[in-house]
C-alpha cells in the first residue's frame, strides 16, 4: 500500500499543539484535533480526496484517546470538511475549493484591461520564434552532454562565447574563469554578496531597486540611495531613470575615481544598454576602469525573452580568486539547454541581429509614441525622452493622488504607472514595448479623457 500523504507524516510533531492542562476537559481537546485539520484543509495542506489518517494511527501519533480522534473526525464531517467510506475511512471533501470559487464570485471583476501603458514586457514582433525554437531543439539532441548536470559557473563554451561577445560589443576584455552563468541577478547577487562580506552597506540608486536590495538586505548590508561614499555602489548607467537617461563618460569616470579613492566596489548593471537609439553607447564602467574594482552584470531577458532566464557577471581579479575557491559548492540555476542554444545562437550572430531588430523597431515605435503623446496633449505638455529605453515620462495637471489615478484609469481599462506626483501634477510613465502601435492613439485618448473629466483638474 502506498504510503500516506503529508497528513500523517505531520503528525509526528504536533503532540506539543494540544496542551495538557486540556485534558480534564476532553471537549477542548478533540476541538483542537478540529481545528487543527480544518486549518490544514481550507489552506490546501491537505487536498481534496486525500486520506485521513486512520483513527488508530491519528491516537498514536497525538498520543490522545481514540475516542477524541473519532469525535473531532466526527465534526469535521458534520461541518462538511471530510466524508467517510464504508471500509475505507475518512477523506477530504472539495469544501475548499468552493470557499475559494464563492470568494472569488463575490470579489468584485476588475475590468478588462483594453491598452497596458505601464509593461515593460516584449513586443511580440521583436523575437524569431521559429529560430531559436530550432536552437533549443538542436541543444535538445545533445544527449550525452544533458545527462549530466550543468557546471556551477556556467558552460565553459558559453562563458568563452559571451568573452568574445562583451569584447565585441562593450569593448571588456576578460577570461572566460571571469563569468559567473545564473539565472536572473538576483542569483548571481546571492553568490556575490558571500564574496563582499567584508563591506558593510550598499547604495542604489532609488528605491525602484527591489528586487537587489533586497538580497543584500538578506544579507546583512545596510541599504542606502544615491551615497557614493558606500562601501559598494550599485548602479544602472544606460538607465539611470526610467524614461532611458544614460551616464556620461565625464560622470563614469568621476564615479569610478572616487570608488577607487575610497575602495568602493562598483556594481554595473548594463540594463537595456542595448536599447540606445539616440547617441553612440558609452563605454562600460569594467572598460573604463580596465576590469578593477567593478563588477559587471549582464541579462538577455530584455534582448530575448523574459522567460529565457540567463544572466551573467564579470568578475574583478580579486574577486575571481574567492569565487574560485567556493564557487563549486554552488549550483547553476540557469537551463543547460538554453545555455548550450545560446552559445550556438550567438556564435552564429543571432544576437547580434536580434539587437539591430529591436533598436529598429523600439526606436520606430518610441518615435510614434511621442508623436501621438504630443497630439493628443499639446506640444506644450511636458515629455521627457533619454537616449536610451522603451518608455517616456508624461506630466500632467492632477490635483488628486497618484493612486487614485491609476484606479480610475484602471476602470476604464487602461493601466498607468506612476512615477512622481505632487499638489498640482503627476508624472506617468508611459511605455511602448508591448503595447502595439496601433494602440497608441485610442491609449492616449483614453487617458485625456481619464485626466479631464476630473473636477479637480483643468481640462487639458
């Protein structure tokens, strides 16, 4: 007979939730069993159909009299939680799956949303389906390279791809014992922040930087924003604001003098440093400082796929030593296969088309964004646009609170992300990267209507 689900294998440990002083009174303790399983099924530890342990072995376990268990079994299918079969014992009903659907019934619809301004997702038309569905196929027929598994800095074929890649494309010369492959960086910060454990704080450059803060939150740093006298500096310098400012190479180097100066480690994340459409791409901070004191860290989620989970990092010399050292008690948390598809994918120049695609048709759709931005809100509206990025910030007149706006827009079926406000305006970040060209005019006309038919606000 097979085993028991979790029901009974949790048993074990749960004596100590029925207290001793309950047993003069056996009513609190078979309610205590009550609830403790009616807990266990309305947060699905227990599904649906699974089995009840047996009276017996629920006694044993809880060291209680089998007359409690049988009382509390006994509720429990008067309340509809569990059912008995003849010969069989008790099982879970489906009672919390229709709590679940009745929530959800009486929870309020929110409306369809018909134009999304605030997705930083990918245009469909900028990604080869076919193409790279033929890579992966390809890693796929691998066999003897796939039954094992991947190595923890990443494959070495990869790493001396992406070598070539960065020397080609950012002018950063490094070995290939220099790359750490992950799965996002958020994975390759956790096996950097073991690395840095001498430093105490780190800065960001806003508090936008969730998902990085947090991990060295986890660790033990002390987060601050926009102090260059930290012990590392985080920053993003191709998107220094959400609308696509770039650092310029006065400030790059200002900033990489003063870390050195202060044994600052630098952090460069080159988010959408591909996506620079109205000026040439600034040289790297790893460049700028030939490879000392910066780590660079590097994504093709915004180039590919978001779901194609494979980032990397550029390690300093001091710091290749330690990963070195440790670096094989790590797993790799990106795909083989997808690693082994993209080296291919690059080495064939892939990437470096799929680059060109999307600057032709980022820029192309930005482009008309404004044009449509500017029409429907006057040549006066203020707009900002950076060199580089998807989006651009639109301020408007608004009296009311940033949040308000969004709920509002959001019954009408669009969906804004707020980037500033204050007593008489708000800044909205409005972004073209999944959101079709064609939409655009009905979008902002929309959000005209939004903005205008306030009481509080002038019409535009």
């Amino acid at each position: 007979m097979r085993s028991q689900p979790n029901s009974e294998k949790s048993l074990k440990n749960q004596s100590f939730l029925f207290s001793k002083t309950d047993s003069e009174h056996p009513e609190h303790l078979y309610m205590q069993v009550c609830h403790y399983y009616r807990d266990l099924i309305l947060t699905h530890r227990l599904q649906p159909g699974s089995r009840m342990p047996s009276l017996r072995k629920c006694a044993q376990e809880l060291q209680l009299s089998r007359t409690t268990i049988e009382n509390a079994y006994l509720q429990l299918a008067a309340d509809g939680y569990i059912v008995s079969k003849a010969q069989s014992g008790y099982y879970v009903t489906d009672i919390a799956l229709q709590d679940h659907i009745e929530k959800k019934i009486s929870a309020p619809e929110e409306p369809p949303c018909l134009y999304d301004l605030s997705s930083s997702g990918v245009d469909r038309e900028s990604f080869r389906f076919d193409l790279w569905q033929r890579y992966l196929k390809s890693a796929l027929r691998q066999n003897e390279r796939l039954l094992s598994y991947g190595e923890p800095q990443g494959e070495a074929d990869f790493r001396q791809t992406l070598s070539d890649y960065v020397r080609q494309r950012r002018n950063i010369t490094c070995s290939p014992d220099d790359i750490v492959i992950g799965a996002g960086v958020q994975s390759l910060l956790q096996i950097l922040c073991p690395l840095v454990k001498n430093r105490k704080n780190v800065s960001f450059p806003n508090p936008s930087f969730v998902q990085g803060s947090t991990i060295f939150s986890d660790f033990g740093f002390e987060i601050r924003y926009r102090n260059k006298d930290s012990d590392v500096i985080y920053v993003s310098p191709a998107h220094m604001t959400k609308w696509g400012d770039i650092m310029p190479v006065s400030r790059r180097l200002e900033l990489i003098r003063h870390a050195a100066s202060n044994n600052s480690l630098i952090i460069e994340d080159d988010f959408e440093n591909e996506f620079v459409y109205l000026q040439k791409p600034t040289p790297s901070l790893f460049s700028l400082a030939g490879g000392r004191g910066v780590v660079y860290m590097g994504s093709f989620s915004r180039l590919l796929l978001p779901s194609i989970r494979i980032s990397f990092m550029i390690l300093p010399p001091e710091l290749t030593e330690r990963y070195h050292a440790r670096g094989a008690f790590y797993n790799q948390t990106a795909s083989k296969a997808e690693q082994i598809a993209l080296c291919q994918f690059i080495r064939d120049g892939h990437l470096s088309a799929q680059t060109r695609r999307l600057k032709r048709l980022y820029s192309a759709k930005l482009k008309e964004l404004l044009t449509v931005v500017r029409e429907a809100f006057g040549e006066t509206s203020k707009i900002q646009i950076g060199a580089a990025g998807t989006s651009l910030a639109l301020t408007l007149p608004w009296k009311d609170s940033g949040e308000n706006l969004k709920k509002k827009a959001r019954t009408r079926g669009l969906r804004l992300k707020i980037l500033r406000e204050d007593t008489e305006s708000v800044t909205i970040l409005l972004s073209c990267s999944s959101l079709p060209a064609s939409d655009f005019q009905p979008a902002c006309e929309l959000l005209k209507e939004v903005i205008s038919v306030s009481p509080v606000v002038d019409h535009i």
